[in-house]
C-alpha cells in the first residue's frame, strides 16, 4: 500500500507515490491517477488540469454540446467511482495523485471558455488558484468529505469559483 507522509509538500508525489504498475494495476487506477498525469513528481494536480486540455479540444472539434457535457459527467462519474477505489487501495481518500477530479472539472470550465488561448489559460490559472487555496466552503468540503464524491467535488467548487471570476470579467470587461 501506498500512501503520502505529513511531510510531504502541497502538489508533491514522493517515492511512496503509485508507480506505472500500480497505474496499470486497475482501470480504476488508470483513470483516477489522470491517464498518468498523476505520476508527475512535482504538482500532480496541475498536470492533472493539463490532461483536460486536448480532451477539450478533441470535444470541440467532434462533439457537439449535449457530447460535450455527456464526456463531462461520464467522466466525472468514473472519476468518483475510480478516486473511491484507487484512494482506498493507496490507503489515502484524496491522495495528491489523484487527478482525475482536477481534469474533469477543468474540462467543464473549458466547455464555457471556448478556444481562445488566452481564456483557456487565465481560466487554468485561476482554477489553480482555488484548487489550491481552497476558499470556503472548498476547504471545508474538503476535510468532510473523504471519499470519492467528496475528491470530485471540492474541484467542481473550484471550477465554479473560476467560472464566477471569468463571468464577472466577461460583465465588467467584456468580452
């Protein structure tokens, strides 16, 4: 079993962190560690954030609306599904390894940004932010919920916290 020490630093996976066998030891696992984001050593998460990038593009140019918010609850639905199982296995609930809660929540922020580069990267850059922070109530929800839903959710309070921030910009900026 694996599992991270107190010690360990915001956004870091140590030498206790999964490796590529346990990566490939279960779907669940494949899923849940962000296609393999979550192996990166330093700042999982913001790989983690990354993976939503080409899968958003891929959705812009083949899927349509109702597609593209389909691949995101799919998605998110397997990753609560595989964080329960892949945090119990490492012995963690929200091990910093898990990522897929990140990507999916990016990936429902991009639905709203569009393509334009420089939305897609203050979105990333402000979702970040409040990944990390966690404002309230994300901290609290955070601590309280230990478990599969709760990995999930914190990020999609952060992802709405961004999409408040990108709106505000949008009303009072602009387009």
């Amino acid at each position: 079993m694996h599992s991270t020490t107190s010690a360990e630093r915001p956004g870091e996976c140590r030498a206790s962190a999964p490796t590529i066998a346990f990566l490939l030891g279960h779907p669940a696992h494949f899923i849940a560690l962000g296609f393999g984001a979550g192996l990166a050593r330093i700042a999982p998460g913001t790989f983690g954030t990354l993976v939503a990038l080409p899968i958003g593009w891929l959705l812009h140019m083949y899927a349509g609306n109702v597609g593209w918010l389909l691949a995101t609850a799919g998605l998110t639905l397997a990753g609560v599904w595989a964080a329960q199982r892949t945090g119990r296995d490492l012995g963690v609930a929200d091990h910093r390894c898990i990522v897929i809660d990140e990507t999916a929540a990016f990936l429902f922020i991009l639905y709203f940004t569009g393509t334009d580069p420089l939305r897609q990267a203050f979105a990333f850059l402000l979702f970040r932010l409040f990944d990390i922070v966690k404002p309230p109530p994300i901290r609290q929800l955070d601590a309280a919920m230990k478990n599969g839903v709760g990995v999930v959710a914190d990020d999609f309070l952060a992802a709405a916290y961004t999409l408040l921030v990108l709106a505000l910009g949008v009303r009072l900026f602009g387009s």
